[in-house]
C-alpha cells in the first residue's frame, strides 16, 4: 500500500535554471554554453548543494580561472534570477495530494543558503509541514543513497510504501534500487494520473 509520496523540487516544482540570468548577462549563447559547461558546471554548483558555502564555491573557482571572475561571483549573487518561479501544473498536483491521506515529504539537492528563499517566497511549502531533507544541511547529494537513508530513517517511513518523484533519471534509477515506487518527472507529465496508475497496481 502507497502511503507517502516524495518529492524532489528543482525541475519538479520549481524552475530554475542558470540560463535565466546568464542569457541577458552574456548576449551571446556561445559563450554562456561554454561559461556553464567549462567553468560554473554542474559538478561545482553540486558542491554548495552538498554543503558547501556559497563564498567557499565562489573563491575556489576565482582561483581556478582568474580571467572569468566577474562572471563567476555574478553566479550567486543573482541565483534568485536564475530561480524562474513554480511549475504551475505540478504544484497544482502537490496541492491536490495535500487533501488526500498521502504523506508528503521533500528530498532535495539544494544549498542550506539559497533553500530559505525558496521557503520564504513559495508558500505550497508549506504542505510539507517540514518534513523536507535538504541536501546542504545534511552534507549528503543525491544519488548517494545514504541520503534516502536519512529520509527514511528520520521520518520512520518504508521505501515500499512510498512514490518518490524526480526529474533527474539517475537519481530514479537509485530511488528504484531501494525498494522505492518512481515516478520520473518529465515535461508535461500529470503526476495526479502516474501517481493513480501505481497506487492502483500496488496492493
């Protein structure tokens, strides 16, 4: 039986993407493409998501290419541009789940800095009642399946019993390996129908 369902919020139910920002910064796709996949990468922002500080992640990658400082303290200094808004669709799911007997929880590789914005400024948090894993404030990133472990642990819940929603194929690929019932979150997807076509299978 079906009685929590986890989610992860970037490309979930929030939109947030680098290119925001940097695409009026630059003016020029080239250059930001090459500024994001060679300099400011994924892999280095995963650092401040796995715990370190923003000013740590800033300074290290100044020293590493000196010639792109200016474009590298602009990174965190205008993250809440990067930070579009909500997933219309998908909040609207969450907030449908909210009536249901489901338990909502959140499992997210977020820095401890940036997260409290997202809280302070997006109020369907709120029907999470705090039950979220935040990956900065544990020192642990997706997909290291320890930090499921915290998940589960901290809230006393049972992988079998639970649907866990991502967009991010690899970390599904983990949450599946667990015991967890997945749901990879894909543009256009309604989650409300993908939730119903397990809970209907899962006895």
């Amino acid at each position: 039986m079906i009685k929590n369902i986890i989610f992860d919020f970037g490309g979930v139910v929030m939109d947030w993407n680098q290119r925001y920002f940097y695409q009026d910064y630059f003016r020029d796709d080239e250059k930001m493409e090459f500024f994001l996949k060679n300099i400011a990468t994924d892999e280095w922002n995963a650092e401040q998501d796995r715990g370190r500080s923003l000013a740590e992640g800033t300074e290290i990658l100044v020293a590493q290419h000196p010639t792109w400082e200016t474009e590298i303290r602009a990174f965190y200094d205008n993250w809440t541009t990067m930070l579009r808004g909500d997933i219309p669709e998908n909040v609207a799911a969450l907030r449908a789940l909210a009536e249901t007997e489901f338990e909502l929880f959140g499992l997210t590789n977020w820095s401890h800095e940036t997260f409290p914005y997202a809280l302070a400024h997006y109020d369907f948090f709120e029907v999470f009642d705090g039950k979220i894993v935040v990956s900065g404030e544990e020192q642990l990133i997706k997909p290291d399946p320890k930090i499921w472990q915290v998940l589960l642990d901290r809230y006393q819940i049972k992988a079998e019993e639970s649907i866990f929603i991502d967009d991010n194929a690899k970390n599904i690929e983990v949450a599946k390996s667990l015991g967890f019932h997945t749901i990879h979150c894909l543009p256009n997807i309604d989650l409300i129908k993908e939730i119903e076509k397990i809970t209907q299978t899962v006895l």
